[in-house]
C-alpha cells in the first residue's frame, strides 16, 4: 500500500444487524465504504440502499474472515483498488445457546476464530494506513464482556477477550494518533439471536436497544476518542454492579438466565 491510496473505512459483517446499522451511520457522516461479509447479494443490497441515499456507493467485497489468509486478502484487494482504511470496524461474529458440552466442538471452535482470532488479525493487519491516516478501530464486543456466561460459555469469553484486547490497544496507539473504541451493546434485535438459537423476547426491553441506536453510540464514541461504549443506561448500569457482586451470584443468575430462554 502507498500513501496514495484512498481512506476508506472498511466495516466486517456488513450484511445485516448492527453492522448493517453502523455502515448506514458511518456513511450518513460522509466516509466511502468497504463493506465485507459472506453473503455478496446482501452486501450489495445495501450498497444500493445508501447510494439511493446520495452517498458514494460503497465498495463490496465478499469474504470469509474464518480463513486464515482472510486479512491478507482483504488488504491485497484493497490495494489493487488503490484503497487503504482509515477506520476498520470489526463487527463479524456469531453466538451459540448451550452448554460447552452439549454443543458442536467444531462449531465452537469456528467461533473463537471469528470472534477472536479474525478480530485480532483485521485490527492489526491495517495499522500501518490507520497511524497514517490518524484513524481508528470501532471492536463490537457485547456486555457479555463483563461477566461468565454459563450456558453460552465460548461467546461471552471471547467478547470479553475483545473487550481486554481493544482496552489495551486504546492505550497502546493512542500516543500514536490511533483511537480505538469498543462498542459492548446489550440485547440487540437482530439476525444474531436466530443464529444464536434463541428467541427475541429472551431479554428485558429495559435492556434492549435498536441497532441504529447501537450504531450512533457506537459511531460518536469513536469520533469522541472514547474507549469503551455501553449503549443505554440500563446495560451501564448492568456493567457497573456486576463487578462488585460475588461471581458465584453471578454465574448463577446467567445460569438461570440461560436455561429460562424461550
């Protein structure tokens, strides 16, 4: 990559929720996109919806962040299109209800390397562009961050890896004109409880929060140089008693939480 190069802001799981939610938000605020997820058509739909908008339509590119030469690919494509980013939002990623035992090793295993090992190789693969470009990195973690979670045990580890990685980062690059933020909503309505196997009434709605909402939050907390991002007072609040009470009350009550789900 030169300096010649583009910014541009590239956006992983693009093609639905929240990622959908931010690309929509980011664009509004006049950045060119690259939006990056499995499912192409999707993609392209909306590209369409926020070139119907007036903005530029955004770059599409499919691909899978499971693969381990995915950050590479990414970053070669970009450069043949004489792009480079100057913000990268990890978004991608995927839940699953049930206990360790009961569920797909494999399928556990894949996402650790979504939620986790993709999220670590996309945020450093492009900090040479960001540091020149003084930009950013937005992590979508979850308030699962904050707690164990029994009956959903490999996803809120992993977010709370993001939640420890992007905390750590923030510190590292922000000497270096990089800001890094990340983003821990609570229930959000979207594709993820299908894939998760759960049910849209299995959170309280005082918790509950639009991904639109998610996205402004999300969006003025990067613009804002913050490093962490709670959206709602209620999730705030969530995340702030939960570190003073005994994790065995806490594992407890996710638990139960768990097993309750419709």
């Amino acid at each position: 990559m030169t300096q010649a190069n583009r910014p541009v802001t590239l956006i992983t799981g693009a093609s639905a929720g929240i990622g959908a939610a931010l690309a929509h938000e980011f664009a509004a605020h006049g950045h060119e996109l690259v939006l990056i997820a499995r499912r192409e058509q999707a993609l392209a739909r909306l590209a369409d919806a926020i070139a119907a908008k007036g903005a530029p339509r955004p770059t599409v590119m499919r691909a899978d962040l499971a693969r381990l030469d995915a950050a590479q690919t990414i970053a070669a494509a970009l450069d043949e299109r004489g792009l480079e980013p100057d913000v990268v939002v990890n978004n991608a990623g995927f839940g699953l209800v049930g206990a360790a035992d009961a569920l797909d090793r494999a399928e556990q295993l894949a996402m650790i390397d979504l939620n986790v090992r993709a999220l670590t190789d996309v945020s450093l693969a492009f900090l040479d562009s960001l540091k020149r470009h003084r930009g950013g990195i937005l992590n979508v973690a979850s308030i699962a961050a904050f707690m164990p979670g029994p009956g959903m045990a490999v996803y809120y580890a992993s977010k709370a890896y993001v939640l420890s990685f992007s905390e750590a980062l923030h510190r590292e690059l922000r000497s270096k004109g990089v800001r890094v933020t990340v983003l821990c909503p609570g229930p959000v309505p979207t594709e993820f409880q299908a894939r998760a196997g759960m049910s849209d009434e299995a959170f309280p709605r005082l918790l509950t929060r639009s991904a639109e909402q998610v996205a402004r939050d999300g969006y003025r907390g990067l613009t804002q140089g913050r490093r962490l991002v709670v959206p709602g007072v209620a999730n705030r609040a969530v995340t702030t008693v939960i570190r003073f009470a005994p994790r065995t009350l806490v594992l407890e009550l996710i638990a139960r939480q768990q097993r309750g789900r419709p």
